[in-house]
C-alpha cells in the first residue's frame, strides 16, 4: 500500500526529512510538499501512526 501525506509539522520546518527517513524504510518527499512512503505491513503501519500521531493525514 502506498501512502501520500502531508505533515503539518514537516511543513513548517519542525520535523526534518532525515528525521522521517529515519523513521520509515522508504520515503520520498516530493518538491510540492507530500510525503509518499510504501507500507508493507502492519507493523509499517503502526510505526507511521505511532510517530506521526495527528500530524498524519492520509491522502
């Protein structure tokens, strides 16, 4: 499953592109501000809602 988000936080400059990539196995953020990642579990899954909490909005 592919996810396409925007994270406020990301936005605004207060979380880093490093900081998510860290986080996830693959991310790519695109020049117009989404954040695509692939989940390819559960487990993805949970981490993505675990970090990101309500910053996470779901395309």
């Amino acid at each position: 499953m592919r996810w396409w988000f925007r994270i406020p936080a990301f936005e605004a400059g207060l979380v880093s592109q490093p900081l998510l990539q860290s986080a996830f196995d693959s991310v790519n953020i695109r020049n117009d501000g989404e954040v695509i990642t692939d989940i390819r579990n559960v487990d993805d899954a949970r981490k993505m809602i675990l970090f990101l909490g309500p910053r996470l909005k779901v395309m």
